[in-house]
C-alpha cells in the first residue's frame, strides 16, 4: 500500500507542476492583455466616465515622462509624485527642459560624429529650436555619413601602407645562407 501511496503522490506532484507551467503563462498573458486603465483621464462635461480624448494634467506629465528626454523625465517624475502645483510648474516650464535635452542630444551626436557631424550640430545649437529638432529628427544623417565614409578611406589607406610595407623585402642580414 505504501507503494501505491507513493506512486500517487509522485503523479499528483506532476500534475501539479503541469497546470503550473501551463497556467501560470497563461494567467500571466490574460494580465498582459487586459484593458489598460484610465485613471489618468478626466471626466467629461456629460458623463462622470473618464474618456480617452482629455486626458488631466497629471496624465499629461505621464505621457512627457514615457516619451521626454532624461531632463523632462526627471521633472516629471518630482511632478508626479507633487502636488498638483507642482504638477502645473511643470506643464509650464516643459518646453524649455525639452529645449536642453534636445541641446543635450545634439552634443552627444556631435561628440561621436567626425568634422561635419560636429560642425552640423553646432549650427543646429547656434539656430533656432525648429533647427536644433530639424537636426535631431534627421539633419545629423548626412554628416554623419559623410565623417564615416572618410574613417573608411582612412581606414583603407592605412591598410594599403601595412599591406605595402610588409610585401617589401626585409633586409638579408637576418636571413640564413
């Protein structure tokens, strides 16, 4: 009888490690999918439900924190978790956070970019904002392209000279007769 017992109790312990493996991913996947929820939506006129065409303040600063720069997600971060004061100083001071994390970015390209990319990124920080965004959306492309193509020629005149000096004879003094 101990046997049998044991027998049983081995096949329940498997069992249960199947509906485990099996169920918890699916549990897991029926979270993922859910609705996500709208308590970052302010109610409308006509009705007490919240809608997703306008969103409060505090939603607002959610949405800059998913998509801003480094600086706009650290203000928004302290808005956040503020009051709603707080909340408004942000809103009204975001663009110009946005402003120096765009400069930011732009040194950062410039710092690895070659001649054209960095002289192309300090025109866009001399310019305008519109300017600056130009070049980060995707004026940096073409010089930057243009530094790698002359690290390729260099790289390829290097390894011309290598190739050169080690297909001339060496002297004969260190060969044997």
């Amino acid at each position: 009888m101990d046997h049998y017992r044991r027998r049983m109790v081995r096949q329940g312990k498997a069992f249960l490690r199947f509906l485990c493996l099996s169920l918890l991913p699916l549990a897991c996947l029926a979270g993922l999918l859910a609705p996500a929820p709208v308590s970052a939506l302010a109610p409308t006129a006509r009705t007490a439900e919240p809608t997703a065409a306008e969103p409060t303040d505090r939603g607002r600063v959610l949405t800059f924190w998913k998509v801003g720069g480094p600086g706009v997600r650290a203000a928004a971060e302290v808005a956040l978790s503020g009051t709603d004061a707080e909340v408004d100083r942000f809103l009204a001071e975001v663009a110009s956070t946005a402003h120096q994390d765009d400069r930011v970015a732009a040194a950062n390209i410039a710092g690895i970019g070659g001649p054209n990319t960095i002289e192309a990124a300090r025109a866009a920080l001399a310019g305008s904002q519109e300017r600056l965004r130009t070049f980060l959306d995707f004026g940096w492309r073409e010089p930057f392209e243009q530094d790698e193509r002359v690290r390729v020629s260099q790289v390829i005149d290097a390894g011309a000279r290598m190739s050169r000096s080690a297909a001339e004879p060496r002297s004969t003094a260190h060969t044997l007769p």
